[in-house]
C-alpha cells in the first residue's frame, strides 16, 4: 500500500491531499483534501493518520492514539525549522548540508526549548559530525550527548529521541549493543517505520551481518523508496558483498533520486574504473555529476584519476585549485602534502618529493598527538613515514592503525586499514606481508577488489611477483 500526496503552502494557508493506493491493483483506497490554516498542521497529521488506519482496516491501540494525538511542538516556527533540516538530512552525508541540518535544529530548540525531537536529531547530527570525520574532537561528542540528555529529560520514550540516544553509542563509542537496544526499543514503539530497519542495519554491517542488512535496507526502502541515502547505502553494501551489478544500479537509482548529490557519481566513477581497467567511462560519470552537483565535490577524485593516468602537471595545478588542506572522511585523512609529494616521487624528483612529505610527516604528527586514537592519522602518518624510507616508524603506525579498528570490532570500515597496512608493506618491499593480507581481505566482504589491484599503481612492485599474478588468476571475475 502507498501513500501519495502533496503540500502546498501560501501565506498562513496550506492545502494537503493525500491518497492510500493498493500497490497492487492500483485501487484507490481513500483520498482526501484538506484546506487549513497553518495553525491546524498537527490536527491535520492526525486526521491524516487516523484515516489511513481506517482505510486499511487496522485498529489503534491506546498508545498508538496517543502518539498521533501528541503535538510535538507548540510552535509552527520551530516545526517549520525542524522539517526543513530534516528535509536537508535526507537529501545526503554531506559535511555542508549536516552543517545546515544543524543550525536549523537550532533555531528550532531556540524558539522551543522544549521540542524533544528536535534536540534529539540536533545531537543526532553532532554525532554523525565525530562518525564521519568530519570533526574528530571529543568537545563535538559532548555537544551531541547534551542535546541527546536534554531530550530525553523532555520525552525519554519517544522514539526519536531513543533512536537518537542509539546513534550517539553508535557512532561516539562504538557500543553497538547498546546502540541495538535503543534501537529496538523504537521499532516495538513504531513497528510501522522502516527508518528502524535501517539503523539495525547500519549496525550489522559492523557486525559482518552484510546479507541480513541488505535485507533490512531493503525493508527500509519499502517505506521511503525516494530516499538517495538509502539507495547509496545499498550499494555500498552490494559492494562490500562484491555483487557488482546491483551496486551500480542502486548508485544509478539515487542519482535519479538526487541528481545534486556528489557521492552516487563519486563510487559510480570507481566501480567504472575498477570494471574497465580505465578512467574513461569514470571521466564521463564525473562530468555529468559536476554539471548537475557541487563541482568542488568531485577535485579530489580527480586528482587521484589524474594521478593514475600519469597526469602529473594535470594533477598538481588541480591540486592547487582545491582551498582545503586535507582530503578527510569518514576513514581517511590525507594531507595535499601527502599528494603533492607522490606526485614528485611519480615525477622523479626525489628532493622535492622528500620535502612535501616531511610537510605532511608534520601535519600528521601534530595531528596525532592532538587525537592519538584516529585509527585515520596513524593510516596516513604510515604512508607518510614509508615514503619518507622510515620503515620501522611507518610499519608501527600502520599497525597501530589495524589495531585502533580492527576487523573484529568493524567489520564494514576496519579491512580499509588492513588495504592501508598492505600499501605500507609494498612500499617498505615486504611483499609476502602484503600478499598475506591480499589473500585475507579477497576472501572476506570489503571494498577490496581484483579490479582495484589491477588498477592502482601502489600495487606495481608486485605485478612481477608469482604470489600476487596467481592471487589475480585465483580471484579474477570475483
């Protein structure tokens, strides 16, 4: 059964219509137009709910009443705020549009302070902030566990706010048992909102559950089929499972969905890559994406392309057109120093190679000290400290990396640092260390990929090796 409709808003006034169709038959099971003022919004989402249930014949328990009947703000303003960052949440996992996403949840606690959920989804998003890497500082995750503490002294059952309570053990500590619980505890509230499916699959991917949370996102897609972050997580998870075709259909679909929004193109452009051997076709997808979405989304990408097409000047005079220091996400951390250095070391310019990596050794090592558990720094000071010929120190922080976030504890994000370790070990020449975590991570769900191997250029000292051609041969159309 779908539910179809639409808002238009003038002035005070707002028409609703709205209609439940049998997904089956196409039968018009109920369809109604409401005409009211503004003020009537939350009298209007009840009448609203009420209908359906009647339309489909089901009985509202007592607590389900309830919940329909309560408002979740008194105010028009703050609702107003709260839906409009929700709206920019749903579009992408972008740094600006969390950022925006935030200060309307702001505005939104400051005209009420106190609306639950809007404090909920603010801390919500503080969290995702420290989750993404967006802002690894232990004040954020403060932040996010204020908001959350304050909203749930406001309403400590909605399930919002338990959902939000989840998110911060999720993403701030990693304590996915007690993520799950909360978790839970808002699907029994509301058993009819995929977004709890969802969650619960965010959390077994960590797991190494990968096929029971494509099915749990695909339960999740069952209720918001429009929605792009959904679709792209999808196929991220197709990926891991290395099901190629669905992954680039799901990537397809969400740039249907939300053809501004920057990563579908970006991991579309990869797996093109790693299936042709080439950056042609992944040019294209990237062209097409910087028409449509924020061209400054898709540099760093390219820059990579260039890299790997031998495009040295190409890449360095793109490098200087990106403002940011670093290239930074959820599990990587790579200063332009870093770039500029490979670049030159590419280039045979040794001397000018060593200097911009000392540059990026001191970035990093700062860095460091200010976050010494960033399994991402001590990815990237590995990779630093082995072109700079410094083994010992570049093996110790590639390890240290493994062990901040091994598989065990993140089984959809730590194999990432097995692949970082893997690179250092090619570098430094200890290649049956690299050839041992090939064949570990080849054998196990993860972004790694004979197309990936075959294409990057980090792995060139081994094309010669007997171990890494029979792994290739092993593993080819896998």
């Amino acid at each position: 059964t779908l539910l179809e409709g639409s808002v238009r808003r003038a002035d005070s006034r707002v028409r609703i219509t709205s209609q439940l169709v049998d997904a089956k038959t196409e039968e018009h099971l109920w369809a109604e137009t409401y005409d009211r003022d503004l003020t009537d919004i939350f009298a209007i989402q009840s009448d609203v709910a009420r209908n359906i249930a009647a339309a489909l014949k089901s009985m509202l328990s007592p607590e389900e009443r309830q919940r329909i009947e309560q408002r979740p703000t008194e105010s028009i303003a703050a609702y107003d705020y709260y839906l409009r960052a929700y709206e920019y949440e749903r579009q992408s996992n972008e740094k600006k549009v969390i950022e925006i996403a935030i200060e309307l949840y702001k505005k939104a606690v400051d005209i009420d302070p106190g609306f639950a959920q809007a404090y909920a989804r603010l801390g919500r998003n503080h969290a995702f902030m420290y989750w993404e890497g967006y802002d690894r500082t232990s004040q954020r995750l403060v932040i996010a566990r204020e908001a959350v503490d304050q909203a749930l002294s406001i309403k400590p059952d909605d399930p919002v706010v338990r959902m939000a309570n989840g998110y911060y053990y999720y993403w701030g500590s990693r304590d996915y048992a007690r993520a799950l619980e909360e978790f839970y505890f808002a699907r029994r509230i509301e058993p009819g909102n995929g977004l709890h499916a969802a969650n619960i699959a965010w959390i077994q991917r960590r797991l190494g559950r990968f096929e029971e949370a494509v099915a749990n996102l695909k339960t999740a897609l069952e209720y918001d089929p429009r929605s792009s972050v959904l679709t792209l997580e999808l196929g991220y998870t197709y990926y891991v499972l290395r099901w190629y075709d669905l992954a680039e259909q799901s990537y397809d679909r969400a740039i249907v969905l939300a053809p501004d929004y920057s990563f579908p193109y970006l991991y579309k452009a990869w797996l093109q890559v790693y299936r042709t051997g080439n950056t042609k076709s992944a040019r294209q997808v990237l062209a097409e994406g910087m028409r449509l979405a924020d061209p400054n989304e898709f540099l760093w990408t390219l820059v990579d392309f260039d890299i790997e097409d031998s495009h040295y000047n190409a890449a360095l005079e793109r490098l200087t057109a990106i403002p940011e220091d670093v290239w930074e996400g959820q599990w990587w951390f790579t200063p332009k120093e870093a770039y500029v250095g490979w670049i030159f070391e590419l280039m045979g310019e040794p001397a000018e190679a060593r200097q911009h990596f000392e540059n990026a050794r001191a970035l990093l090592e700062k860095k460091v000290r200010e976050s010494p558990d960033d399994e991402r720094l001590h990815a990237a000071s590995g990779w630093a400290y082995a072109h700079l010929g410094l083994a010992d120190e570049a093996l110790r922080e590639g390890r240290k990396a493994v062990d901040l976030l091994p598989v065990s504890l993140d089984a959809f994000a730590g194999p990432q640092y097995l692949e970082d370790l893997a690179e250092v070990y090619t570098i430094v020449g200890e290649h049956d260390e690299v050839l041992d975590l090939l064949e570990h991570l080849l054998e196990i769900p993860c972004w790694t990929s004979i197309g990936a191997l075959r294409f990057h250029r980090v792995w060139d000292p081994l094309r010669e090796h007997p171990r890494f051609q029979a792994l290739v041969k092993q593993y080819e159309g896998r």
